[in-house]
C-alpha cells in the first residue's frame, strides 16, 4: 500500500506564499499522475492543479499564474507552491496520486492539509 503524506500548510495572510509538499511511501512501484485538490468548507472538493510523471502539467483557472505544482520523482514528491494567496484559497488541500499495475490503477489520496488565509 501507497501513503501520501502533507506538509506545510498553516495560516497566512492575503498575498503571502506557502509551499506544501506531499511525500509518497509504502509499496510503491511507480506513481503516474499527481495532483493537488482542495475543499473549502461548504463545498465539493476541486482540482487545483496537476503532473504527469514527465512533469506536464496543468492547472485550473482560479490559480493560473499564482500556484506553480512541481515533483520530484526520485523522492516521489509533488509540491505546490501558493503564491498571491487570497482568502478564498482558504481550504483543505488533498494530495492525490496514481498508479497503473498491469490492469488495475489504484488511487491514492492523503489526509489534507489546511490552508487559512486570512488577515
């Protein structure tokens, strides 16, 4: 079994930064895709932004240009760096990876971590 593990969140103010990093452990045989969610109270969870094992990536509309999500493959790390923040990226953040074995592909998530912006 695969263990994601989140770190570095906390509370900040509007227009300061944070870096969350998310290490995988455990039986891991190679982690494809990974990504960053969040849920903000209230709501449903939401993808922040997304690599591929080849480092493409991608990212929604609401962090283009503020959040930049990187890896590390030979310490199966994936961060994300918050920058700009505004209080409505207050939130949860999960970290989430996969893994294809032969026919299967297996989901991981971490437990989340909180982010609070506020001043």
């Amino acid at each position: 079994q695969v263990q994601l593990v989140e770190s570095g969140g906390g509370s900040v103010q509007p227009g300061g930064s944070l870096r969350l990093s998310c290490a995988a452990s455990g039986r891991i045989f190679r982690i494809n895709d990974m990504a960053w969610y969040r849920q903000a109270p209230g709501k449903q969870r939401e993808l922040v932004a997304d690599i591929t094992i080849s480092g493409s990536t991608s990212y929604q509309e609401f962090v283009k240009g503020r959040f930049t999500i990187s890896r590390d493959n030979a310490k199966n790390t994936v961060y994300l760096q918050l920058n700009s923040l505004k209080p409505e990226d207050t939130a949860v953040y999960y970290c989430y990876g996969d893994e294809e074995l032969g026919h299967e592909r297996r989901d991981y998530w971490g437990k989340g971590i909180l982010v609070n912006v506020s001043s």
